[in-house]
C-alpha cells in the first residue's frame, strides 16, 4: 500500500520544478509549460486526496481544472502569436518597450 | 429653533454662498456676493455672541444629529467662551480679507472667493465640533481651499510653499487621527462602552488610560497642534506660506489658522490627557520660550517686510502657547485673549503689507524710506497695528501678554518664574524689530523716486483698516467685554487641571 | 517493499526527471515531448488512484490536444530557432527561485510528515469511472460545469480575436 | 432536479447576465457593423441585471447545492462589479474610437469578465471560485492585449497572462491542500471542520498558497511587479476596469477564504498584516517617482490594495465593512482617474504624461476640477470616499490589537498625498504651455466622470448607508 504522502509528496516535487521554471526561463512558451506542470502537480495532490477520503469532489475540480487550462493555453497561445506579429521574438528579455 | 440651528446656519452660510457663487458670471457681482456671504455670516456671529450667555456652564448652542451610526459618530456642534471669540474673530477676518481683497486679485477671481468661502466653513467647523470625527473631516477639509490660495494667487516660490504647507500639516494631523481612532476603540473596550469620538463623553474616559499609552495619545495630537501653530522646531512651514501666499491668504493664515493650533491645545491636549501634559508641561514652556526670542531674532534680520511680520507670528505664538501650560485663569485668558490680538494686528499688518506690495511692488524693507510724508493714513494705520503688535498700554496687545506674563510668573504648573522672566525679554525684542523696521520704511526722507509716487490709501482700505483699529482700541482700553465671555470656561479648564494634578499626587503617595 | 510501491517509485522518478527537463532543454519542441510524457505518467498515477475517467481526459484532452497545440504554435512561429531562445539566468531570479526552492522544501517536508498514511478509502473502487463522475457532475455539480462553458467559449472567442489575422471593418491598424 | 425555481432567482443576476452575453455574442457576429449596438445593449445589460441584483439583496442563503452563496454578500460585490463595468463601459466607446479599436468583442469579452467576477463573490466552493476567478483573467487577458497593432499592448497582455497563470498554479495547489485537510471544497464545511482542522499544518500551508495566489490578483507587494507594465500598456479604458473590478474580485475572495471560512491564526494574520504594511508603503514610494501618469496610477492602486488588506489582516467585523466600503468607493475615484486620462490622452501619446496636465485647469476647468477631487479622495481628504473608507480600515487594524498597521497605513497616506497633489499642482499651479490645444471632450465620457466623481462625494457624506449594507453578509 502506498502512502497517501508519497503522491502528495512527488506532487510538491512537480510543483517546486514548476515554480523554478517560471521564475528562472525567459522563453514565454516554456515559462507556461512550466505552468502546465505546475497545474498538474496540484491535479495530483487531488485525485489522490480524493482517492483517500473518498470524495468524488477532488476528481471534478481536476476535470474542471482541465478545462480551464486548455482555456488558458488557447488564449496564451493566441496572445504569443499576437506578440510575435508585433514583435517576431517570444523572449521576454527582448520584451522590452515596458520594463520588466 | 432658530437658535437652536444657529452654528449650524454660521457654519454653512459661507457654503451655500460658495455654491451660489458658481452660478455667475460677472466678476464684480461675484466678489459682491461673496462678501455679501461673509457679511452675513458675521452678522450671524454678532447674533450668537450677544445671546450667549457666559454664566451657563458647559458648552452652548449644542447640536445633535447621529451621522454614522456603526462608528457612533455624530453632527456634534456647541461652543464654550473660547470658541465664541475665535469663531466671531474668524468671520470678522474672512470678511475683511475678502473686502481687502477687492482689486488685488485679478485672475480666475471666481475660484479665488469660491475658496476663501469653502475656507471659512472649514475654520468655523473645527471651532464648532463636539465630535473627533467631524473635528478632524473640518481639520482636514480647510487645507485643501488654502492649498489652492497659496498656489493660485501667490508669489513667486507659491508652489513649493503650497506643498510644504500641506504636507506639514498633514503628517501631523493624520497621526492624529490614529490617536482619535485609538480614543474611540478605547472608549469600546471599557464595561459597556461603545465606540466613540464624542468629546463630551471622552473627557471623562480619556483620563483614565494608562500613562504610557496616554503619552503616546498626547504626543500624537500635541504634534498636529504644534505643527499648526507653530511650536518652535516645527515652524518651518510658516514663513515660506506666509510669504507665498496672497494678502487675504496670509491675513487667514496668520489670523485664524494658527489659532486652531492653540485651540486645539486648550480643547484637547490638555483637558485629555491633563497626565501626560504635565510631564510635558517643561518642555512645551522652554519651546514656547525659545520660540519667543529665536522668531524675534529672526525677524530683526529680515530684508523683507512680508517675512518679517511672519517670523513675528511664531514669536507672538509663543507667548500663547506658554500662557495655555502655565495653567492659570491669569494666563489662558490672555493666551485667548492674545489669540484674538494677533489675528487682528498680525493680520492688519499683513493687510498693509499687501497694500504697499500693490502699490510698489516690492516688499524689501530697504526699497522704501520716507513713506509717512508721501502716505500719511498708511502709515497711521501702519503705527497703531505695529504698536498694538509690540504691545503699547492702551493698545489690544498689551492686555494679553500682560496676563500672561503675570499668570507664567504666579503658576504653580511651571514652578518658578524663571521662564516669565526670560519671555518678558521677548517683549523688548518685539519693540525693538517692530521700531526698527517701522523707522526704516516710513521716516527719515525719500530718497528713491518710485517712493515720491505711491498713492495713500482709498476708502475702501480705510474702511477696512478702521474696522480692525476699533477692535485693536476696543480690546486696548476694555479688555473685560470679551475676558468675561470666556473667564468661565478658562475656569472650568484650569479646575480641571488642578483637580487632575491634586488626583496624580495622591496616587503618587 | 512490494512490488506496487517499487513501481510507483519509478513512475515518480520518471515523473520528476522529465518535469526537470522539460525546464533545462533548450528546444521548446524538446520541453514539450518531455511534458507530453510528464503527463503520461501522471495519467499511469491516476488509474493507480482509480481515477480511470481523469485518467483518460489526462490523456486524450491535456496530453493530447492542449500539447498538440502548443507544438502546433511552436512550429507555426518556428520557434525551434534557438537564436531566438538564449538561456541565461541572473542573479535576482536564481535568489528568488533559491527562496521558493527553500520554501517548498518546508512545504514538502511538513506535507510528507503530517499526511498520514492512509489506505484508499473503501468504494473508491468505482468512483472515479466515467459514469460516477458524470452522475456528480450533472447532479451536484452542474453550476460549476455550466460555468466551464462559459469559459471554453469567452477563452475561444478571446483566442479568435487575438490571432485572426485581419479584421473586415479595416479599422485595427495592421 | 438539484436545483428548482428559487435558486435561478436568487442567482438571476449571474444568470441574467450570461444568457446577455451570449446573446451579445449572436448580435456581434450577425451585424456588419455590430460595436455602436454592441455599446449600448451591453449598457442596458449591466444596468438590468443591477437592479435584479437589488432584487436579491435580501435573499440571504445558498443555491445550486450549496454551491453558491445568495443575498447580501454577492450582491454588495455585485453592485461594485457592476458599477465598475457600466462606468468602464461608458467610457470606452469615445476612446475606442479614438485608439480606433472599436469591436464588438470588447464589449462581450468585459461582460464575461463582469461575469466572472460575479461569480467569484458569490462562490461558496472553492470550486466556483476558481472558475469564476479562471473566467474573469481570461477574459482580461485578452482585454489587455486589445490594441492589438500596439506592441506595448500585447506585451501587457502576455505579461499579464503569464503572472496570472503562475497565480492560478498557487491558488490551485492550495485549494488542494485545503482540500486534503477538511476533504472537502465547501466554504460552509470548511467553516463546520475548522474546529477539527484547525491544527493542521496542511490547511494553513493551503491558505497561505491561496493568500499568495489572490495576492497576485490584488496586486500586493511582493506579487506586484506586473501591474504597472500591464496598466500601462493596456487600453486606459480596461486599466481602469482591472485596477477596480478584478481587484474587488479578489477581495471579495480573500474575505470569503478568510473572513467567512478559514478564520486567520495570529500568526496568518500577522503575515497578512506585513503584506499590507508592504504594499501601502513600497506602492506609495515607488509611485513618487512616477512620470507616467498611467504609471502613477498603477503604483497607487497597488498602495491602495495594501490599505484594503489592513481589512483582511484585522479579521474582525470592522475589517470586513472596511474592504466592502473601500472597494466601492475604491472603484469609482480609481475608475474617475483613468477615465480623465482616458477622455484627455489620444493615439499619439499625449495626456499620458503627468507634465502633459500642466494648465489644464485653464483649458479645462471642469475636467481639471475632477481629477483634482479624485486625487483628493485617493490621498485620503475628508469629507471624501477615500477618507472615510481608510477611517474604517484603520480602526478595524486598531480594533485588532494592531495599531503599527494604522501608522504604518498613515504614514503611507502622507507619501501619497505628495504624488497625488503634484497631479494638482501641475494642473492648477503651473502655467499652460504655449501652443497648446485643447482636446475634444466627448459627452459620454464626461457623463462617466461626473457620476463617479457625485458618487465619491456622496459615499464620503452619507457613509452610514453603505455600511448598513455590509452588516449581517452571510
């Protein structure tokens, strides 16, 4: 039987590689996947809370949560091909007509 | 009912006057109305100061609207003596400067009476309030009309000054209003106490929080006071808004905005917290004093006339801060009494001051010489204001620092006479800057020609000079007419104090 | 140690070194093969939590449409250019990734010390099938899924409007 | 069924709403030139489903299962939402015909936001929240990219975007832990297990992940460094908009998360209590140097999201009618700002500087009169909204024990009184510059600034009424 903590715990693991990622990338795709990653670490943690309590609830916020990222990943991509029309770079380093 | 409304229709005379005042067009009708306004707003003031009645204890005229329930806060009006003279000097001051002010403002006119209007209900409210809450929304409010006066119609440097002005006053003021948040949620902590920031019941509660914490209470209203007034280190603010602002600016300013400081101090800071006060008691005496002589020294030095009369605020201040925390009926009489005498000769001063800067356009003491031949009413006019301002018997200014003076040297707050003795130099030093410079802009002969053409004064400015010269004589000569209207509540004042000192030594033993 | 646990030891290393790649490669397309495959793991993750609904909208939905179109962006930008992708740190966001690194060791260490290690909760065997689920969801859960809609659509009108290329009125500049 | 008539009522503002949208979304799609329609029936919208939410004010309960909260609470936030988005609104045809970006997305995509703000203050499920939350950012973060030719607007929007996924990664990851420890995303159970869950670290790491992800969206220090650049380079109408709506939006969330369900430890209130410290004192600083007044603007709405934290960080009634108060009156003398700026600035840059202001009570007396009141009532000067709004705030930090809040928040208020007055100055103390022209001042634009700037009188004379509305919310 595995403990409930070894999942929550590989979940932190995902979170914290996210987190790095976001704060030390400079390329806007990748900082997003850094996103997506982080996102499905917390859909971890609940599935497998859910799992363990047997709530039912854990499993339809992460089908929510799902959708609210493909949501998300339309419209951030839409907004990057935006961007690249102006300014032909996704690197937020050369994003620089307002400072960082 | 209608005295039972009358702070209430003092107070908002001016703003309905100030509203009415946007509706027009034509300048001349708009200056007209606006002193129209003011005039009534006097008149109003003439009429509460001849129905009150100074035998009745407590405050007067009260009015009691609840505002904002949740906070306890109410439309809290009501006057003791004190206030009454303050708010009839403030309307008398608001309608001479505007009358002064007649053809010396000459852009966006409307704005400029519209302001000084909105300022005169802010000045009368803050004499008015029973209520921390409202105190504080008046407090506040009178900045901005004067912030506008100061950068609209003033001199040169009109913008800096402006800033300085209102960023002094509202450092001080909003640790304040921490200070009045503290008092309120105090007040709910007590067994079945609610929130509040009624003065009335406050008096009672105030006391008795703990001396630490009542320090710090004191500290921080004492501050916002000393600011205002102001109290020496703090006074910094005061020539450079004097200086910049306009006439009917620096006559408000110095007439009645300074008094709110002073008033603020008998009103709250001492009656409050009467503890901690004597543990400041020293402190606030030996700034009072240093005041004194420094704001005289200063003011020998000065080239210009406009800066000069300024600096000599701060000398004159002292002398009333040091009557309110010697803490005799002797002393605060005069200190109120003082109040009244230099709004009116300090802003009679400012007035002449305005009137040769219109006529010359210069304000340096060394630009003028021989004036008393070319203008002889200016310069009459000139001499009584700066002698009522040094203090000559039979003149207004006298009376007060005479009554500080003798009550500083009898107090037993202040537990010797050294400090009355070091403050009666002050009054030499006075003679002395006043004479000088009285000697260098209006004797010996002229000797530059622009002087040869200044024209004397007209009507309207006599008209106006004279109605402060009666008060200055008036004072001068029978003082009792306005101490007896304030003697009770300076009574009742230092009663308190002593009662609260008796109540400190017995928990001392 | 049984044979489930060594298992899931795996997945979770593999789970961990392909989320630590997916943020070190240098080629975006690189990073999302290496994501694409993060999420297949987690999906294993979910069948062994009886997740098996999740498990399969894991796969179908994040895996492979959301990361189809990431690649899809990425090559339509021709973003495989690495000219455009230096990688280089400085040092004000390696000392705040230090701080979160730090921060979220606490995290893990009281999360892992304070979960205790519970079993599976009984009748979670068929919880988490596509019938049970749609049973809460229309049931219990119908606002939220209503609002979900909601979003799908303002996000696909938002998407359409940022990446169309002209505009029929002529008045947005370009 | 699990739900039935009287759920749909007490949630018809919500339901009002999106039926509008989407029917706004029909009329943009099958009319050539759909955006002056566009503008007025998303007017008309926003004001009917205000009144239905007047309708539902006393209709305290929940609905859909407990899903969400009805009655007074949602409606208050409703009404400010509302508001915020009617005055935006109101403001944006005239200057979307000047940036010349006039479509009818715009107008859709602010009602999705509005919807999704609606949606986060009457959530009573974590789950709801998130959605409603989810549904309000995407919908901005296309907003802010609306000028789409404008590189400085796109960037607005893919920084916007990026903070605000990394927030929702916080946000969600403490709603699972939250979750872990009650099993369960119900406010109300959550309330019920408090005393059971009270001691376990795992619900605190979890509000403290979601404090950090709202604080994003509050725009707190440290979490803040987005919201200039986003403000600046999004359109002036939808600066606004954010700095307002999005803003109440989430401390409609955070009294939910933390005045309604999960009841702060002292050492969470204390954290709170050190961001808002930060965030009044490091926003007001940093907007002193500010020449952009877009710029300034932002740097004081994060300031201004510190003093309504000192509402969160005091966690008692006081605190809770001082955020409610603050964010309406928040909302119209921070929509009053960026609406002057709006109606002045036009395509070429000009009106965006604060130097660009100077005379213009010369040239535009009125308009200059406005902005001085707004700025007054953001510094904080009775008998303002702003005034009395801070007054509450600060007795709620001295009520709980924490008077430094207070000085700390006063102190604060000075420095800003400086920034705020040199916006004054520049338009009344200095001269108008030679050759200056004036601009064209569009009747509608001026309609937006005088309701706000009535309004922020009125809320400052007549407090009393307002807070009667925020007592008994749930």
């Amino acid at each position: 039987m595995i403990p409930l903590g070894y999942y929550i715990g590989l979940s932190a693991i995902l979170f914290t590689i996210g987190v790095v990622g976001v704060l030390t990338l400079r390329n806007a795709i990748v900082i997003f996947m850094s996103v997506e990653l982080m996102l499905n670490s917390a859909n971890l943690a609940l599935i497998a809370f859910s799992a363990y309590s047997g709530d039912p609830a854990g499993q339809i916020l992460v089908f929510f949560v799902i959708a609210v990222a493909a949501a998300e990943s339309a419209v951030g991509l839409a907004i990057i091909i935006a961007l690249f029309r102006n300014k032909l770079t996704v690197n937020i380093d050369e994003v620089n007509v307002l400072k960082w | 009912m209608f005295e039972t409304h009358l702070l209430s229709y003092i107070i908002f005379t001016p703003l309905v006057g100030a509203v009415l005042l946007l509706l027009v067009r034509n300048e001349t009708i708009v200056k007209s109305l606006s002193i129209l306004f003011a005039a009534i707003t006097f008149i109003l003031t003439v009429v509460l100061y001849l129905t009150f009645d100074a035998a009745k204890p407590g405050f007067q005229f009260v009015e009691y609207v609840p505002w904002i329930y949740s906070l306890n806060v109410a439309y809290h009006l009501g006057i003791d003596g004190i206030s009454l003279l303050l708010i009839v000097l403030t309307s008398f001051l608001t309608l001479i400067a505007l009358v002064a002010s007649w053809s010396s403002i000459s852009k966006r006119v409307k704005s400029f009476n519209f302001f000084v209007l909105l300022l005169e209900v802010g000045m009368l409210g803050v004499f008015c309030s029973l209520d921390l809450f409202l105190f504080y929304i008046f407090w506040e409010a009178m900045l901005v009309p004067m912030y506008f006066i100061i950068g609209i119609w003033g001199h040169e440097r009109r913008v800096y000054a402006a800033v300085k002005f209102f960023i002094y006053t509202m450092v001080g003021s909003l640790l304040m209003l921490v200070a009045i948040i503290w008092l309120g949620y105090y007040a709910s902590t007590l067994p079945g106490g609610t929130f509040t920031t009624n003065l009335v019941e406050l008096y009672s509660i105030a006391p008795t929080i703990p001396l630490g914490i009542q320090t710090w209470m004191f500290l921080a209203f004492t501050l916002s006071f000393a600011i205002k007034v102001p109290i020496f280190p703090l006074h910094t603010w005061l020539p450079d808004a004097h200086t910049e602002a306009p006439m009917a600016g620096s006559v408000l300013l110095a007439g009645v905005l300074l008094k709110m400081g002073t008033y603020g101090l008998l009103r709250f800071s001492l009656p409050l917290f009467p503890e901690s006060a004597f543990k400041f008691l020293p402190l606030m005496a030996i700034l009072a004093i240093v005041g004194i002589i420094y704001g005289a020294f200063v003011s020998m030095v000065q080239k210009d006339l406009k800066k000069l009369v300024a600096y000599s605020s701060v000398a004159h201040l002292g002398f009333v801060v040091l009557g309110i925390f010697a803490i005799t009926v002797e002393s605060i009489q005069g200190s109120v009494i003082q109040m009244v005498n230099h709004g009116l000769t300090t802003g009679a001063l400012f007035l002449l001051v305005g009137m040769l800067y219109e006529k010359r356009h210069t304000r340096l003491i060394s630009d003028f010489g021989g004036l008393a031949r070319v203008t002889p009413f200016l310069a009459t006019f000139f001499m009584i204001a700066m002698l009522g301002s040094v203090g000559l018997p039979g003149l207004n200014g006298f009376v007060g620092e005479f009554l500080i003076l003798v009550g500083a040297f009898k107090s037993d707050f202040l537990g010797t006479p050294a400090y009355a003795i070091v403050a009666t130099s002050g009054v030499i030093f006075a003679a002395v800057y006043l004479l000088w410079m009285y000697q260098r802009v209006f004797f010996k002969t002229v000797d530059k020609p622009e002087n040869e053409k200044i024209k004397d004064l007209n009507v309207r400015e006599i008209a106006v000079l004279a109605a402060i010269v009666v008060f200055v004589v008036w004072i001068g000569v029978h003082p009792i007419t306005f101490l007896s209207k304030s003697e009770p509540a300076v009574k009742a004042l230092v009663d308190t104090m002593v009662k609260a000192k008796v109540g400190a030594l017995g928990a001392l033993r | 140690m049984n044979l489930e646990l060594v298992v899931f030891l795996i997945l979770a290393a593999a789970a961990v070194v392909s989320a630590i790649l997916v943020i070190t490669r240098k080629n975006p397309v690189t990073s999302v093969l290496y994501l694409v495959f993060n999420f297949f793991i987690i999906a294993i993750l979910y069948l062994f939590l009886r997740a098996q609904f999740i498990a399969i909208i894991q796969i179908t939905v994040y895996a492979g449409a959301i990361m189809v179109l990431f690649l899809f962006v990425i090559m339509l930008l021709n973003l495989g250019d690495d000219k455009l992708l230096k990688w280089k740190l400085n040092s004000k966001r390696t000392i705040a990734s230090l701080i979160g690194l730090v921060l979220l060791a606490e995290i893990l260490y009281y999360v892992v010390n304070f979960v205790s290690a519970s079993s599976l909760a009984p009748g979670s065997e068929s919880m988490g099938t596509v019938g049970a689920i749609g049973k809460i969801l229309y049931r219990n859960y119908l606002f939220p899924f209503e609002i979900t809609s909601i979003l799908l659509l303002a996000a696909m009108v938002g998407a359409i409007f940022l990446a169309k290329k002209r505009f029929t009125e002529g008045s947005d500049g370009d | 069924m699990s739900f039935n008539y009287n759920d749909m009522i007490a949630v018809s503002p919500i339901l009002f709403l999106s039926a509008y949208s989407l029917l706004l979304l029909i009329v943009d799609a099958s009319l050539k030139r759909p955006a002056n329609i566009c503008y007025w029936l998303t007017l008309v919208g926003l004001v009917v489903s205000g009144f239905l939410t007047v309708f539902t004010y006393n209709a305290s309960g929940n609905a859909f299962n407990g899903m969400v909260f009805t009655g007074r609470f949602p409606a208050f936030f409703e009404i400010v939402f509302v508001l915020s988005a009617a005055l935006s609104v109101l403001l944006s045809k005239p200057y979307l015909e000047k940036e010349r970006i006039n479509f009818g997305e715009y107008y859709t995509l602010l009602l999705f936001a509005t919807l999704g703000m609606m949606i986060m203050a009457s959530a009573r499920d974590l789950m709801v929240l998130f959605l409603g939350l989810e549904l309000m950012s995407i919908s901005l973060y296309v907003l802010a990219g609306f000028v789409r030719r404008d590189a400085k607007s796109n960037e607005a929007s893919l920084k916007y975007f990026l903070l605000g996924a990394f927030a929702t990664g916080f946000l969600l990851y403490g709603i699972a832990l939250v979750y872990g420890a009650s099993g369960t995303t119900n406010l109300s159970v959550i309330l019920e297990r408090f005393s059971v869950t009270q001691n376990d670290p795992l619900l605190w790491i979890g509000a403290a992940l979601i404090l950090v992800g709202l604080s994003f969206k509050i725009s707190a220090v440290p979490f803040h460094m987005w919201v200039p650049d986003v403000y600046e380079g999004s359109p002036t109408t939808i600066s606004g908009f954010m700095s307002t709506g999005s803003k109440a939006a989430a401390f409609a969330a955070l009294v939910l998360v933390f005045s309604y369900s999960v009841h702060p430890s002292w050492q969470l209130q204390l954290v709170i209590a050190y961001l808002a410290a930060f965030t009044m004192v490091i926003g007001n600083l940093i907007a002193l140097v500010q020449t952009n007044i877009k710029r300034m603007l932002a740097y004081s709405s994060i300031a201004h999201a510190g003093y309504a934290l000192v509402g969160i960080a005091a966690a008692n009634s006081l605190g809770r009618t001082g955020v409610l108060y603050y964010m309406l009156a928040y909302t119209f003398m921070q929509i009053g700002a960026f609406g002057v700026v709006s109606v002045l600035e036009n395509k070429e840059g000009k009106y965006l500087q604060i130097s660009d202001y100077e005379g213009l009570a010369n040239k535009h007396p009125v308009i200059a009169a406005l902005m001085a009141l707004f700025m007054f009532s953001l510094a904080g000067l009775p008998p303002l909204a702003g005034f009395f709004g801070k007054y509450y705030l600060f007795a709620s930090a001295v009520s709980a024990q924490m008077t430094w809040l207070a000085v700390v928040g006063v102190l604060a208020s000075v420095v800003s009184v400086y920034f705020y007055l040199n916006v004054v100055v520049s338009m009344y103390f200095k001269e108008l510059p030679e050759g200056s022209t004036s601009v064209a001042i569009s009747k509608l634009g001026a309609t937006a600034l005088i309701i706000a700037a009535a309004a922020v009188i009125e809320l400052g004379l007549t407090p009393g009424y307002v807070v009667a509305l925020t007592e008994r919310l749930f």
